[in-house]
C-alpha cells in the first residue's frame, strides 16, 4: 500500500538519476526509423519518471520549507521578521532542492518536446514518401 514514507528519497538520488535523464535527452536520436521507435519508447518512459521523480522533488521541497518555517516560529523570528521576509529566508535555505525541482521539470518538458519533435519528423518522412 502507498503512504508517504514510499516517496523518501535523497536529494543525492534524485541528482543522481536527473543526471542520467539529462545525459540521455543531450544524446543525438540517430536517423533510422528504428532508431525513432526506440526513442520514443524511451521518452514516454522518461516523461513518466521524471515527472515521479518531479513529485519526490517538491514533496521533499515542501518538507524542507515546513520545517525551515517551524523553525522560524520557533526561534521567534514571526515577531522580528515580515512574514515575507520569513518565506524568503526558507526559501533560500531550500536552494539545492529547489534547483532539483527546476532541473525535473524542464527534462521534463525537454523530454515531451523531443517527442513532438521525432513525431514531426516521422510525419515528413511519410509525406515524403507519398510524394
């Protein structure tokens, strides 16, 4: 059964495997057809992942600032500080993350446009041949 705990992962995972996902999307996709059938499979395999992996990123985001924001109370920085000035400085305790959050969501976004882009060139390559 799911429950939060199932999302618990390090940051150093998630950076591990948005490395391996970038190196992939900077891979030029090859000319043969097959080639665009196997790369499309693997896109629509790491469209699923990295918006998984999209998730675990903000769910630790959300962690960090509800921590960082406790904490805030806590010290009594709600009565020294702008509530503004209190989200910032949360905020930018969760740089690293954040910048995870960032990096999914644009393989993300990278990933789907390489598939717009390969289904656009199969779609020339069939009007070609019926030229």
């Amino acid at each position: 059964m799911w429950t939060p705990i199932n999302l618990k992962m390090t940051t150093t995972d998630l950076e591990t495997s948005l490395s391996k996902m970038q190196s992939f999307l900077e891979t030029p996709a090859g000319l043969e057809p097959q080639d665009f059938l196997d790369r499309i499979e693997h896109l629509t395999i790491l469209v699923a992942k990295s918006g998984h992996l999209l998730a675990k990123a903000k769910f630790i985001q959300d962690d960090i600032v509800n921590t960082g924001l406790m904490k805030a109370i806590e010290d009594g920085l709600d009565k020294k500080l702008t509530p503004s000035l209190i989200n910032k400085f949360v905020s930018t305790n969760a740089k690293n993350i954040n910048y995870l959050v960032n990096w999914a969501d644009r393989i993300n976004a990278s990933a789907t446009h390489q598939l717009d882009g390969i289904r656009t060139v199969i779609s020339y390559k069939k009007a070609e041949l019926n030229l």
